[in-house]
C-alpha cells in the first residue's frame, strides 16, 4: 500500500489487524451475555500474561496515568511514605501523584541512562518505615530497564508494598507478578498488550487489597475508587452483568482478541521475541556509531531503544527525513536532553521486518543530511544478531 506509514513510537504502536476487526464490531450493550463472557475472559486473561493467578484485576477506562492514579489513591493515605524510584520522566509522574494524595515522598533517583543500586534502596527503606514503593520498570523517556524481582524483595524484607508502572514493560518484558511478590503492576492498553489508547489495567495483589481494605480513610478520588470497581470485576468474573460506569466496551472487545493473541504466542516467547529484536535492533544502531542512551546493554529496554542524535545534527530535520520514508519515530522526552536524543518503539506486534524498514529508513537519512554511511551496515549488524539466535 502506497504512503503506508509504519508507526514505530512507543505507543500507541502497531496493532494487529484482528485487534482492529474486533473493536470495530458493533457496540454492544455492557450488559449483553456476550460482552460480559468477553470482560470476563480478559479478566482471566490478564493474570495469565501478568502471571497473578491470585492477584486481582481491574480493567478501567482511562490511560496508563489512570492506572498509577488508581494505585496511589487506593493504597496510600495522607501522610504516608511512599519511595519513588525513578529512571526518568514517568518516576517524576508517579511522585507527582503521590504527592497530589498527600503521601511523604522521597525520590531516588538515577543519573541519566543507569538504574539506582539496590544498596541505595535498601539504605533507604531501613532508614524509614515506608508504606509503599514505586519502580518503573521501563521508564519510556530514558529507554532504561530495571530489574524489578529484587526490588520487590527488598519491599517484602522491609514490610513495604512494591507498585511496578509497567506501562511500557507488560507483555513485552519479562514479569511474575505473584512469584517475584509484586503487589500492583498496572500498564495501559496502547503499548505491548497491544490494543488502541483508552484502557488502564492493573492487578493488585491479595496483600494490596488487605492493605486498602484496612484504610483509615475514605479513597479521595471517586472515579479511581476500588470500593466502586471491585464488585463490577467481580461480577463479570462470575459471568453477571453490573454497571458502575460504562465499560469501554469496543476497547475491551479488542483487549480480549489481544489478550488471546498474546496467550497463543506465549508469554515466554513473546518477551523472548522482544528480546532477541531489541538486540538485534541496538547492534545496528550501534555499527551506525550512535550512542545508545542507557549505559549497558542489561539495563537497556526490549520494548524501546533511546538514542543519541549524531553530535551536532539538528534531531527535528532527522525525524523528518526519516518520516519521509513513512517511518514515524519520537523524539525526546526527558527535559534534561529532550533535543539530543529520539527513540523507536518496538513492541507488542513488532517484526523483524518492522525493524530492518527502519534501520534502512534511518541510514537514508543519515546520508542525506551528510552523515557518512557505509549503506547497509546496520541491517548487516541487525541480521547477524537474528541468524546466530536461531
Ligand atoms: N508510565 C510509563 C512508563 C509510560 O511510558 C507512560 C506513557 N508513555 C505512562 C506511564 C503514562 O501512560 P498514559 O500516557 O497512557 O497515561
């Protein structure tokens, strides 16, 4: 298809043509036996890519910021404290939010492109009884990865609840939430689940919910409130219809054909399918003598690679020349560096093929702005990955 434009930014992205068909069915009613049998398959759906068979899960209507929202309002009270430990522009969010609903934050937080030591954690949450923890497990402005199981632990050892935003990470990194003992991990629909903006998921642990069920107060945010959504969940779960407020119900008919998606390809070999292209796709930037954002290879983010701009190469007129092939990359996002850096996305129904159109894309561009280019270097790089995985 002529002009067909790759759209490779971290989210929303590229979704499956199966996904699209079924959000554009006919509308239901939220209450038609077929509806609910779809809500209550994606509820048992998630903890299957979430791996929480105790957990439980909300689907809301909302973003990913919803989501972070929900978890904050619910299971923090004023005067709480609450660790947020940031890799970028999404743990500077989750300290807003915790702030907006009176919580005493303190705010570790990582130098540009490295992850925070677990030591640095650990000092922290013996020096103060913390309520609760926040990691980010791929925070989508830097492109670093960090290794939640740890930090969860050290949530457990200090009787502190662990929260991982995992916007940018569900379905297309490896997460167990119940084994590694994390009691919310939320995401929004628009990126590895791989379903249209509009939906916040989250599962909370059976500990989260004792923890909310025990409030002094009453949850301030109204629409956020688990007290409104817990019996809806349950419902559909058992297959009744209820009502709080209208589902978004193309969206969840989509979210259940994505879910299925994602279950047939496994979840294993979904997050080892980001893997391996993540690789491939950072060894042929790399060869084009770009400087990758995060500091190592093992904090680097397999649903998304952050890279330096050439040195003085203006970024705007690169993404241009780049989009002028229909390839849609973004641009920076962490204020600090926002001019100096771009970065593509690379999740959820993400190929191969997806990956070398960009590499060639990017190398055009390159040359054109008068950026020596040995043509065909990346995808030799990329492609040497692929064929020594097999
Ligand atoms: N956290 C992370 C890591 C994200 O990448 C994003 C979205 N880019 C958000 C939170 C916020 O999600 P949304 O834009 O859906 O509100």
């Amino acid at each position: 298809m002529k002009g067909r434009k790759l759209l490779m930014i971290p989210g929303p992205i590229e979704f499956e043509p199966e996904v699209l068909q079924a959000m554009g069915i006919p509308t239901q009613s939220h209450v038609a036996p077929d509806f609910i049998e779809t809500f209550g398959n994606s509820l048992e759906l998630m903890r299957e890519v979430w791996k929480s068979p105790k957990g439980q899960p909300f689907i809301v209507a909302g973003t990913g910021t919803l989501a972070m929202d929900m978890a904050a309002a619910n299971l923090v009270e004023q005067g709480d404290r609450v660790l947020v430990i940031s890799t970028g522009y999404f743990g500077h969010r989750f300290k807003d939010i915790m702030d907006r609903y009176g919580a005493e934050t303190t705010i570790l937080e990582a130098p540009i492109g490295d992850v925070v030591s677990l030591e640095a954690i650990e000092k922290e949450l013996q020096s103060k009884q913390y309520k609760a923890l926040t990691i980010t497990h791929v925070d989508t402005s830097t492109g670093v990865l960090v290794e939640p199981k740890p930090i969860a632990q050290l949530a457990k050892k200090y009787n502190t609840l662990s929260i991982l935003d995992g916007v940018c990470s569900v379905a297309g990194e490896e997460i167990d939430q119940d084994e590694w003992g994390l009691d919310v991990v939320l995401t929004g629909s628009q990126k590895a689940i791989g379903v249209p903006p509009g939906l916040a998921l989250l599962i909370a642990s059976q500990k989260a919910m004792e923890v909310w069920k025990k409030r002094k107060m009453p949850v301030s945010n109204y629409y956020a409130d688990w007290n409104n959504w817990l019996p809806i969940m349950k419902a559909y779960e058992e297959r009744r219809p209820s009502y709080f407020g209208t589902p978004a119900v193309n969206l969840i008919v989509a979210l259940e054909a994505s879910l299925k998606i994602i279950a047939a390809e496994g979840v294993e070999e979904r997050v080892k399918r980001h893997q391996i292209l993540a690789k491939a796709f950072r060894e042929g930037v790399s060869s084009l003598d770009l400087e990758i954002l995060p500091e190592r290879n093992e904090i680097a983010a397999n649903t998304l690679t952050a890279v330096y701009y050439p040195e003085g190469m203006d970024g705007t007129a690169l993404l241009s020349k780049v989009a002028e092939s229909d390839v849609i990359l973004a641009g920076g996002l962490l204020s600090e560096i926002k001019t100096n850096y771009f970065r593509i996305g690379h999740m959820g129904s993400v190929s191969a093929n997806d990956l070398i159109a960009v590499l060639g894309a990017l190398e055009r561009a390159l040359s054109e702005l008068g950026h020596d280019i040995n043509s065909g270097k990346s995808l030799q790089a990329f492609q040497n990955v692929l064929l020594g995985s097999n």
